[in-house]
C-alpha cells in the first residue's frame, strides 16, 4: 500500500473507547488514500512508508480523529430570538409551545422557505462547524410534520453531502411536535408510520427516526409504535429523552436497540443499567441545558460508573441552541457535567461515531479506520476542550483528503 501522506513528529490522541486518554508522543500516522495505513511511534515506521507520499512534520502538534457532531437539527427557517427575549422574561418553553409558538413558529416558517433559502442558510452553519474540525455531522428533520417539507428537509441534506467535502448522517424527527392539521397524537403516529416512513426509506432519504418523547410532545406509545415500524424498514432509532422529566423513554428505547438517547438529564439507574446493556449511546446536550437555563444536570457520575458511552454534540436549533460550535459544547459539557476534557474529546469522536453507529469506521484513530483526522496548533489535547474554541484545528483530512491548511 502507497502512502499519500506521512505525519510525523506528531502527539497522536487515538481516542479509542477502551482509554480515550491514551497518547502516543513522537509518534508517525502514515494514509493510503481513504484509510488509515500505520500509526505508531516515529521510531517504529515501516521504511517502505518513507518513500512515498506528502510528508509533514507536525513539531510535537496533536493530532486527533476527525470531529462528529452527532445531533443537530440545523435545516430550518427564520429564528426565535423574539422567544428567547420572552424565556429571559420567564415565560416557559413548553408553554410557549403549547400556544403554537416554538417548534410550531419554526414549522411555519421552514414550510414557507424555498428549498435553495433552507441549503443556503444551512450551508452556512455547516461551514462553522467545518471550520472548527467537523468532519462528520447528523442532521434531523422535524420542523417540517406535513409530508412536503419533511421530504424538502431531508433533500436539503442530501443536498449538503453532495456538495460539502464531509459526512451526513440524515435522521426522520417527524415525531417532533404535533403539527396544526392534527387534533390527536396518535393519528398523527399512525400517519408517519403508515405514510411518511415508507416514502423516506424507499428514497433512502434517512438513516434513523427519532422522536421527542415528553409530556410536552409523545409518550410511550407513540414511541414503542415508531421503533416497531423503524425495525420493520431497517431504520435505525434514536430518541430525545428525559430532557425535561423522567418519562421512561431512554429505558424503551434501549429495549428496542436505540443508537441513542440524547438529552438524558433526569436519567434514573434503572434506565441507565439498560442503556449499558443494550450499548446505547447517551448524547448530551449541554448547549440546549444552558440555553433552557435547566436545573438539572445528566446524571454523569453513574453514567461513568456503569461504562455507557458519553456523546456530546451541538444540538444546533433555533428553539434551545442556536450556535454551531461544537468546540463550545465541548467545554460546557466539562463546566456544566463535570466531563473530564478527554471525555469530552471521546464525546464528539468515537463515542459520537457509535451514536451514528458507524463506530466500525470512524471516530478513533486505528489501522484500517477512514482517514478523518485533524491536526491541531497544540500539543495538549486537553486544549481542545479548555480554549472556548480558540483553538481550531491547522489541517483537516476527510477520507485521506486534505480539505484545510497545507504542508
Ligand atoms: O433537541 N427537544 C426537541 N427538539 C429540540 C428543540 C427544538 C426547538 O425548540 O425548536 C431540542 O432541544
Ligand atoms: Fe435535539
């Protein structure tokens, strides 16, 4: 196998779930076109990888896989920032849209907005989140509920993977609210389940469902309904869970095989001993906790103690996280949760990767893994979480592509 590029003189940060706080110091990572060739200690290179292919020296920089933001629901028209102004007044956000603003005021106006108006915004927070080392990014529908705009979403995301040099994973979040047409929640489920899924997965326009499941939006029906139907068409399911109460969703969910449960602040152990058992991954949200002002933190200690993977991501909305910097979740999660930076490192690499369930593929650093990785101007991966997004990465590879900076 031919190298296309040999990175030495590197810190390499694998982050591999086993011990995400691993480094290799002095250490060579050699690509061969997509993948991952070697990596290893500088002194340990095979010769034959010396001879060919781009090299740098990387002066001690770290090195780390590519970043994935594993929940965002960044396709959407308009913005809330009058709602927000309200919340800074006391208003809360369920009651906001139970009289038909929130989701619903976003729904009304991602319905209006062309096609090309959704890309282009979206674009745009695609490009924030690029900059900043994403290399791997999940989008939700969700603020369309009629069968027209929930498609327009999903093509915007198709849209996007063929026309930016990274990832897409697209996920169904038609069960996200109930929308105006509806008088009953469970005609609504019915009619995703019946009409909306089948058309999405014949044009493979989704890989997983997801549902928000409180009191506010669906219950344990409507979700246990969803997850039957998503077995059935071999999509994958997450779900938005105890976020705002302990509903029993997290703990459905990992009965029915869930990629993930995101939220997670009101947890309970019982919950948590089934999510270890099922291997679902719990994706926290600490951009939509801070923004809610909400009082109660996930429940990270036990988390750890019973080895369920931490992911953290975005959660990029107009509704309760407006911004797109992964980076700043990153260093929330560690101020807000008491995640150590590494964990938060593994949250948005190889724990986000098995929240897409592509964990086989991506997220670590390892022979054979696809070439997504960053090289930062630090030697410290520590730095990562701690700048605030000062610090940003020099060069991005995606697929063994060099897609920012130059050597
Ligand atoms: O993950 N909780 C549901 N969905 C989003 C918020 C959507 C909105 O308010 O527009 C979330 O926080
Ligand atoms: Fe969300």
């Amino acid at each position: 196998m031919d190298a296309t590029f040999v990175i030495s003189n590197a810190t390499i940060a694998p982050i591999c779930a086993s011990d995400p706080s691993d480094v290799i110091p002095s250490a060579t990572i050699v690509l061969s076109e997509d993948k991952i060739a070697w990596l290893g200690a500088d002194k340990d290179c095979p010769e034959s990888y010396r001879q060919n292919g781009q090299h740098h020296d990387a002066k001690g920089a770290c090195v780390t896989p590519g970043l994935i933001d594993c929940h965002s629901h960044l396709v959407y028209g308009g913005e809330r920032a009058h709602e927000f102004a309200m919340r800074l007044e006391g208003a809360d956000y369920g009651d906001i849209l139970k009289q038909g603003g929130g989701i619903l005021s976003t729904v009304n106006a991602t319905r209006t907005a062309s096609e090309d108006a959704l890309y282009l915004a979206a674009r745009a927070r695609v490009q924030s989140l690029m900059d900043e080392g994403v290399t791997t990014l999940e989008i939700k529908s969700g603020y369309g509920l009629d069968e027209d705009t929930e498609l327009k979403i999903l093509r915007v995301v198709r849209q996007l993977s063929q026309t930016c040099p990274i990832e897409f994973h697209p996920t169904l979040l038609a069960a996200h609210a109930l929308p105006p047409e509806f008088t009953d929640k469970t005609a609504y489920i019915d009619w995703i389940c019946q009409t909306l899924m089948p058309k999405v997965a014949e044009q493979e326009l989704a890989a997983a469902v997801d549902i928000f499941c409180e009191p506010i939006a669906f219950d344990l029906a409507h979700a246990e309904k969803l997850f039957k139907k998503a077995q059935d068409l071999n999509l994958a399911i997450k779900c938005h869970a105890e976020q705002l109460s302990a509903s029993g969703a997290a703990a459905l969910a990992a009965r029915y095989g869930a990629l993930s449960i995101d939220h997670g602040e009101y947890l309970t152990v019982d919950a948590i001993e089934q999510l270890a058992d099922a291997g679902t991954v719990v994706v926290l949200l600490p951009g939509a906790y801070y923004f809610l002002r909400e009082q109660q933190t996930p429940p990270v200690s036990l988390l750890r103690e019973h080895q369920v993977p931490m992911a953290v991501a975005t959660d990029s909305n107009p509704g309760t996280s407006p911004g797109t910097s992964l980076l700043w979740m990153m260093n929330m999660a560690c101020v807000f949760f008491g995640l150590t930076p590494f964990e938060a490192l593994a949250g948005v690499t190889c724990h986000a990767a098995r929240a897409l369930g592509w964990q086989e593929r991506l997220g670590s650093l390892k022979q054979g893994l696809q070439a997504d990785l960053l090289v930062w101007p630090t030697e410290n991966p520590e730095m990562i979480a701690y700048a605030m997004g000062q610090v940003k990465p020099e060069l991005i590879f995606k697929k063994g592509k060099l897609l920012k900076g130059s050597l």
